[in-house]
C-alpha cells in the first residue's frame, strides 16, 4: 500500500504497513470418482455384438425366441427398395381354419397361403406370408420335425430376397409377416413373386421343401385390392413362358469412350403363334435402365407388312463403367396397330445378374469381359 505525501512535511519518514493475508490454497483436491466410458453404438465392438444378438437364431435354429424378441430374426432385406414390416394385424390377413382340410394329392409337400396389395400412387407392392399347411416331417409319423422358413423372390431377380422368421417343430406354420417390394406398375405385369419353402435340419443345414410361384399380372393392380391365394408346392418351377421367337443381337463395350454399342439384326419364327400369311408392321424399341431407372429410350424404323423383319440397325449408349453392374438393356419387339395402343410380341433383357439370368446375363459378361469386340448371339423372346 502507499499514501499520498502532499500534505506531509519535508524530512518527516512515513511508516511502512504491512498486512498480513492468510494463505491461499494454490491446489484443489479432486474426489476421483471411477467411471466407464460407455461404448458407441458405431464403434466395431458394438456393431459386433448386436449383429451376434440379431442373428443369434439364424445361426441357432434351435434358440427360443419370441416373435417381437431383440433376438428374433428379422427377415433378410436383400432388394434394394424392399423391406420387412414384420408383424401384421392377423385379423386383416385371417384365412378361415377350414382351409387346413383339403384333399391332399399325392406326392404333396405342402401348400403355401400369401396376400398381395399393390399401391399404385406408392409403387409398392405389399406380400404377406400368412401359413403353410402339410409340409413334409424328416421324421417318419412324427407331425412336428419341421423347422421351416420362407424366402421371397421377385423374379426373375434370383440372387435378391426377403426371408421371414424361422418356426420350430411345426409341419404347420403360422406366419403373418408382410413385406414390401418397391416395383413400378410398368415393370409389375413383367414380374413372378416366387416363394420358396426350407427347412432347417439338426445340422443346420437349409433344405429346400418346394417353390411356389405367382405371376403379378394375375394380380388386379389397377383397383389397389387385397387378394389372398393358396399355391401348392412344387419340387421344380420355372417360368413359363410361350417362346416369341428370336432376334439376332450384338453387344460391344469401349471401356476408353465409356460407349455401349448393341445391334439389332434378323428375326427368325417372330409370328409363329400367329395366323399363317399374317403379315404386321414391327418395329424394336430398346431401353437403357440403370438401377432400375430408365436412361434412354430409342427405336428402330418401323417395317410395315411383314412377319420376320430383318432391322440391322445399331444404337451407341453412355454407359460408366461403374455402372455397369447395375445397368440393363431391354429390347421389345413391337406391333403397330393403327388406332390402338401398341402390342409387345415379346421382350429380352440383356444385363448383369441383377436383372438377366441365362444366355442373357451371358452374353453381357463376354461383352464386358472382350471390350471392344462385336458379341453377337441369338435370343429368345419372352
């Protein structure tokens, strides 16, 4: 501290002061509590963790679990766009218990009870697994050495499904479980809903019990209705289809310009389901689809009073090749009637094993496997 001195006298000392202040504590002195930092829901031990919970009664069949269990397995989403609502109100989907008496053939293994609802505004197409009745036993005599579960396909997509629940010790499951296929009402008359029927063994081993298949263009996609239907069981299936005749195709990739060239040439047998002399005027129409979305759409010259056109004309595509993998071609051979809409006589869809299957998917892997080399094929319309 100091004081001011104007008032003071020369020569006259002022005293010092001095105060003392008790001492201050520099350091505080923290309690150390112990605690643990939880673990986050993104970190690899967590996600390890609950998918070994989520998927504990795939890998277990025999584990115990409730329908609305955490440990339930849910239904496998594989399809872009297509998911599992999981349980349904029963009363809605409810098939009368008189269903379960039926004259059962020989050589059955089983039959299969699903609903389908398509909404139009939506563009999705709602499936729901209500039961199975008569499934075979690996136990002669013994009703219940069944452990079943369903896949649902939309064909003729055959690496993509949704898988329902499993249900043990039953050759008569119940179900009620609804999914959802994202699937545009251009492309649903062109799509088979297959459901296929496994059992899993005390080795945990997948059996497959029998298919059952659904052409969606039974379905009257129009009214948004609700249809319950009832398929037998087959051991084989496969679509089937009326052949249309065929169409002459080339197939070329130049990886460098990212240019997809295809060629459309003769017809062979195009009119064989129609009248002897019946000549027609056809034209093709090609679509490029990538992920199920359409890029580009061209045709060829229309080519009047024929029955077995021969086109000969080539459309050039840009196409990545990243996109390869998800990208398609669809080739429609079409009639011109003058005053009405336009008739398909038949389609092929050339692309990767999202969407072709067969000669299709094929050729399109040799075009893709020697680049800019011209692939030519004949393929069947459907």
């Amino acid at each position: 501290m100091w004081l001011r001195k104007r008032h003071l006298k020369p020569g006259v000392e002022v005293p010092r002061l001095s105060i003392s202040l008790p001492p201050i504590k520099t350091t505080i002195s923290l309690q150390q509590i112990p605690f643990t930092v939880p673990a986050s829901p993104h970190s690899a031990g967590a996600r390890s963790a609950l998918k070994k919970a989520e998927y504990h009664s795939l890998d277990d069949p025999t584990a115990k679990s409730e329908p609305g269990s955490p440990t339930g397995k849910r239904p496998s989403v594989e399809i872009p766009g297509a998911y599992a609502l999981g349980s349904i109100d029963p009363s809605l989907y409810r098939v009368a218990d008189e269903d379960d008496d039926y004259d059962i053939p020989s050589e059955h293994i089983g039959r299969v009870w699903f609903a389908t609802e398509y909404e139009r505004e939506a563009e999705k197409l709602m499936v729901t697994l209500i039961k199975a009745r008569n499934l075979p036993s690996r136990t002669q005599g013994v009703d219940n050495a069944c452990d079943p579960f369903v896949r649902l396909f939309l064909m003729p997509d055959e690496r993509r499904y949704l898988q329902s629940k499993f249900r043990r010790k039953t050759c008569h499951p119940k179900f009620e479980e609804t999914y959802v296929f994202q699937v545009s009402h251009r492309a649903l008359e062109e799509r088979v809903l297959k459901l296929t029927v496994y059992d899993v063994d005390r080795h945990k081993r997948h059996q497959v019990i029998g298919h059952a298949l659904y052409p969606l263009r039974e379905h009257a996609s129009e009214s948004n209705v609700r249809l319950v239907v009832w398929r037998d069981l087959e051991r084989e299936v496969s679509e089937c289809t009326t052949s249309k005749g065929e169409l002459l195709i080339s197939l070329c990739y130049n990886n460098h310009l990212e240019r997809l060239t295809i060629g459309l040439f003769e017809t062979r047998d195009l009119c064989g389901s129609s009248p002897i002399g019946q000549t027609m005027d056809i034209y093709a129409k090609v679509n490029l689809m990538v992920q199920n979305k359409q890029v580009k759409a061209k045709k060829t010259e229309m080519i009047k009073k024929t029955s077995s056109p021969n086109f000969n004309e080539s459309f050039t595509f840009k196409v990545s090749v990243t996109s390869l993998d998800t990208a398609s071609i669809t080739v429609g051979v079409m009639q011109h009637v003058s005053g009405h809409k336009d008739k398909q006589l038949g389609r092929i869809v050339l692309g990767s094993f999202m969407f072709a299957r067969g000669k299709e998917l094929e050729h399109w892997n040799q075009m893709i496997t020697n680049q800019r080399e011209q692939i030519l094929h004949w393929h069947t319309l459907s």
